[in-house]
C-alpha cells in the first residue's frame, strides 16, 4: 500500500513593500497621552501634536513626569519620540 502525498502548503505571497499604516479612524481609538503604558508597547499610534508634524509609529517606550508624557515610536527603521501634555488626545490601536 502507498501512502498519501499531502498537499502542498499554500503560502500567501510575501508583501514586499512598506509596512500598513492602519485608518486612523477605523482602527484606532482616541485616548489620552497620559494613560499609554508600557502595556500599549508594540500597538500603533498617530500622534498629531500643535506646532508639531504628525508622527505615526509603534510604540517602542513610554515615560511620565509631572507635567510631561514623551513616547518614543519606531516605524520604517526610524525612531522618534513626542513629548505633550498628559491630556493631549492622540489615537491608538484598539485593543480586543
């Protein structure tokens, strides 16, 4: 008796360009700049700040002082890190 050939495995095609930004709107959800913590580390966030150009990333860290949040992203190989006012509103991945 021959044994069955298993199937191949079917592999989605690898995506070769930049990583996906997600829709601000759809997919993320207002919240205070004061209440990231390093449990929001690796979701996305867009952070548009006054007098400053957006910055959109993963969070990387997070750090809190009295009158100051700063949270430093990566995204596309770069890092960068915002520092606002701990009621600034930005826009965060939802979590389930």
């Amino acid at each position: 008796m021959s044994q069955p050939v298993p199937e191949p495995v079917k592999r989605s095609p690898e995506f070769d360009g930049p990583p996906q930004k997600l829709h601000g709107l759809r997919d993320m959800e207002p919240t205070r700049m004061g209440d990231v913590t390093s449990f929001h580390r690796g979701l996305h966030v867009n952070m548009r700040l006054p007098n400053r150009p957006d910055c959109y990333g993963r969070i990387t860290g997070v750090e809190h002082d009295d009158l100051v949040t700063e949270i430093r992203v990566r995204w596309n190989g770069e890092y960068d890190k915002r520092r606002g006012d701990p009621e600034q509103i930005i826009r965060i991945e939802m979590t389930p």
